[in-house]
C-alpha cells in the first residue's frame, strides 16, 4: 500500500512538470510566431 501512494506521488509530481513544460514550450513557440508575423508586417 505505502509503495501505491509513494508512486502515485511521483507519477503526480512528473505529470505537473510535463504540463509546465508544454506551457512554457507553447509560450515561446507563440513567441516565436508572433516575432515573425510581426516581421512580415514590417514592424
């Protein structure tokens, strides 16, 4: 029982850093394009 809950923590734990990982990812994939869509603009 105490190994279900020690890896269901972890299992939580990674899970959390996978999601603030694809956040930060698509933040500056965003980033990214708008720098470019702002070129083609010519700003």
């Amino acid at each position: 029982m105490m190994m279900q809950t020690d890896n269901f923590a972890l299992f939580t734990k990674e899970v959390k850093i996978g999601i603030t990982l694809s956040k930060r990812l698509h933040f500056i994939r965003d980033k990214r394009l708008l720098q470019i869509s702002l070129k083609k603009d010519g700003f």
